[in-house]
C-alpha cells in the first residue's frame, strides 16, 4: 500500500505514520526528518537547508524531488510506503505521479488530517519545548509555517480529491481515536 499523509504542520503525520509502519510493514518516508538528519551530520545538502528549516519556508522542489525519487524505489519500500511531509506542493505532487508512473506503482489514498488551527498551534509549541532538536518551534515559526501550509501545501488536497485519492479524518482526536478512524478509511 502506498500512502500520503497530509496535514498541517503537527497534526499528528509523524505518529501516525510511525504506527501504520509498525503495524502494516509499510516503509515511513519522512522527508523532514531527512533533512534533519542531512544537518546533523553537517553534509553539505545540511549545510544548504539548516537556515530554511529554522525560517519555517519550504526546500526547494528541486532538492524534495531528488530526495524522494530515489527512496521510493528502495527496497525497503517494497511491501509498500507512507509519505510524511511530502509532496508539499503541487510541483512536487506532479513529479510523485511521474515517478510512480515510470516505475508502475500507484498511490493507494493520500489521507488528510483534518485540524484547528489555534488549537494545532498550541500542540506544535509545545513539542518544541519538549523537543530540543527543532529549531523551528518558536510561536512566530510555527504560525508562518501554518501560512506557507496553507498557501503552498492546501493547492493539493483538491489535487488528489480530484484524483478520487482523498480520504479525511479528524486530526483533532487522541491518538489512538485518529489511528482508528485512518484503518477505517483504508478496510484495515
Ligand atoms: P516536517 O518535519 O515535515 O514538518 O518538515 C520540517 C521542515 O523541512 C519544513 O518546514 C520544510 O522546511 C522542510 N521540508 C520537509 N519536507 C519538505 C518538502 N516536501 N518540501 C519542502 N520542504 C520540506
């Protein structure tokens, strides 16, 4: 099976697609933690976005691009993959569809976490607080990050809605409420 799933920043895609790895063998493919990992081992690709991830603006599509076109034809992805935190834009849903074509695989749904935003920016505060390692979490961050979402990232939910991909659940719920609700919408 091979997912997206799209929300906000920290609507919960992290999670969730941590769970549906754990559970159904399918392979996370975190492009933030990526290049998170990119800027702690100080390569130069880290180097390059460090500032861009701590300004809460987007990599360009170029760079997601190449990232997520090798990993999806990893072996690992085999048995299926959920993509958290791409595409994020409709250039990069674009190339998606052309590199799922060129290798004969197909989306199986893209979910989205539906949210409140103040209340979601309340949530993403305080994991920056508990997580030392984001240099993103300030208040005035996460609130521009919910801007670029909204003006960069939100183009694509008619995008796959069109496609007949999306299925919405409600972010806003505990955990295990919102783990639910996604096995319900894929006939897990
Ligand atoms: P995330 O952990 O998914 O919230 O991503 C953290 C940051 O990484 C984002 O705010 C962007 O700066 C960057 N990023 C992650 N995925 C993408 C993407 N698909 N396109 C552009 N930038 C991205």
């Amino acid at each position: 099976m091979r997912l997206i799933l799209l929300g906000p920043p920290g609507a919960g895609k992290g999670t969730q697609a941590k769970r549906l790895e754990d559970l159904h063998g399918l392979k996370q493919l975190s492009t933030g933690d990526m290049l998170r990992s990119e800027i702690a081992s100080q390569s130069e690709l880290g180097k390059r976005v460090e500032g861009i991830l701590a300004s809460g603006e987007l990599v360009s599509d170029d760079v997601m691009i190449e990232m997520i076109a090798h990993r999806v034809a990893n072996p690992d992805c085999e048995k299926g993959f959920i993509l958290d935190g791409f595409p994020r834009t409709v250039a990069q849903a674009d190339a998606l569809n052309e590199v799922l074509r060129e290798s004969k695989q197909a989306l199986d749904a893209v979910i989205l976490m539906e949210v409140n935003e103040d209340e979601l920016l309340a949530r993403v505060a305080k994991r920056a607080e508990e997580d030392g390692t984001r240099t993103d979490g300030d208040e005035e961050t996460a609130k521009h990050r919910m801007n670029v979402y909204k003006e960069q990232t939100a183009p694509i939910i008619p995008y796959y809605k069109d496609k007949g991909l999306l299925k919405s659940v409600n972010g806003m719920l505990s955990i295990e409420e919102v783990a639910a609700e996604i096995d319900a919408s894929l006939n897990l």
